[in-house]
C-alpha cells in the first residue's frame, strides 16, 4: 500500500509540474511584453522549434532504418516541448539580462 501511494503521488505531482509548464508556456508565447522580452521569447521559441524538429527528424529516420511504424505518444512530445522551452527561456533571459 505504501509504495504504489508513494508511486501515485509522484505521478500526480509530475502531471501537475507538467500541467504548470504548458499553462505558463503558453502565457509567456502570447502575453505582450517589451522589445527585449519579445527577443529572449523570440530566440527560446526558435531553439525549441528546432530542437523538437531535429528530434523528430532523428526519429523518422530511426524508424525508418529499422522498418518500424511511426507511433509518437503526444503526452511525451508537448512534456519534452515545454521543457526544452523552458530551459532556454532560462537560458536567454540569463544572457540577455531578461
């Protein structure tokens, strides 16, 4: 009992932490802001773009080399989407002075 409790907090916890992350993903990408805040959401927004569409292009062709069927869990890709932004988003304000 105490373990798969234990199990469960954590997924819920993780579905809450993952819940936040998409909430505020999408209010920092429509919320008006200054030209200097616009530039560091500029640059996280590009760099996720592209490292979410390199991953997926990695994918494809992974799949293609092993004669696999293309299944991409949705939950997984927006999670990875949303930290990924989140991480540059950090990363730009940091050496942009945001």
């Amino acid at each position: 009992m105490g373990l798969k409790f234990s199990v469960v907090m954590v997924f819920i916890v993780a579905l809450v932490i993952f819940a936040v992350l998409d909430i505020a993903m999408l209010v920092t990408l429509l919320r008006p802001g200054d030209e200097r805040n616009q530039i560091i959401v500029w640059k996280a927004s590009s760099f996720t773009l592209i490292s979410v569409v390199g991953c997926l292009i990695l994918e494809v062709i992974e799949n293609f080399a092993r004669a696999q069927s293309m299944v991409i869990n949705p939950f997984v890709h927006l999670e990875v989407t949303a930290i990924v932004y989140f991480i540059s988003l950090v990363y730009y304000k940091r050496k942009l002075g945001g």
